[in-house]
C-alpha cells in the first residue's frame, strides 16, 4: 500500500464549535502523524479534536489550553479509515491556527 505525505487541513483559524476539519476519502486510509495548533493572541484559548463525532469518548484533546503566543506540536500516529472524519474547535472564535498532516494511503 503506497504512501503519500499530504497535509490533510489548513493552515486556517478554529472555530468555536465543532466542525469537521476532514473526512477520509473513500478506498483510503490516512495517518495523522502531526497536529500544530498556534495561538497568536495576547490570550490563552482552549483547543478540543475529535476522531469521530466530538464526543467526551472520542476526543484526543479536550480543552487543552494553549498559552498567548504559544503552539503545541502533536507528533502521533492515529490511524483514520475511510469516511471517517476529524473535527475540532476552540473556546474563541477564529483565533487559533491549525494544521494536520501525515499519510494517505490508497487501498487496492
């Protein structure tokens, strides 16, 4: 199964309700293997994602607060399989950045 390094969201502001960022696309599976959050306010702000639907049993993050002009840097590994979505928001309106990148993998 062939991988490509592709950037699956952004860079572009949160919102501050849960949206889907992206769905994986049907024949493939991707691997998300770095989150970079910046927070480029005076403020903290709190960011939550999901893998699936934002439920408390679905979140990786769940109101991670980022510092004033501070980032996180997520390296991971979670694999994602197809129609499967990622959503995210944060606790202020189009303040914070994200982006999302890793692997698509195109099946059969």
């Amino acid at each position: 199964m062939p991988r490509i390094a592709f950037r699956f969201h952004g860079p572009a502001q949160v919102s501050n309700a849960a949206a889907t960022k992206f769905t994986v696309a049907s024949n493939e599976k991707w691997i998300v293997r770095h989150i970079h959050v910046y927070n480029p306010s005076g403020s903290p702000v709190t960011f939550t994602a999901s893998i699936g639907a934002d439920a408390a049993s679905t979140r990786i993050f769940d109101a991670l607060s980022i510092g004033a002009q501070e980032y996180v840097d997520h390296f991971c590994y979670y694999t994602m399989e197809e129609t499967e979505i990622f959503q995210a928001f944060a606790g202020t309106n189009n303040i914070l950045v994200l982006v999302i990148d890793g692997d698509k993998c195109v099946l059969g």
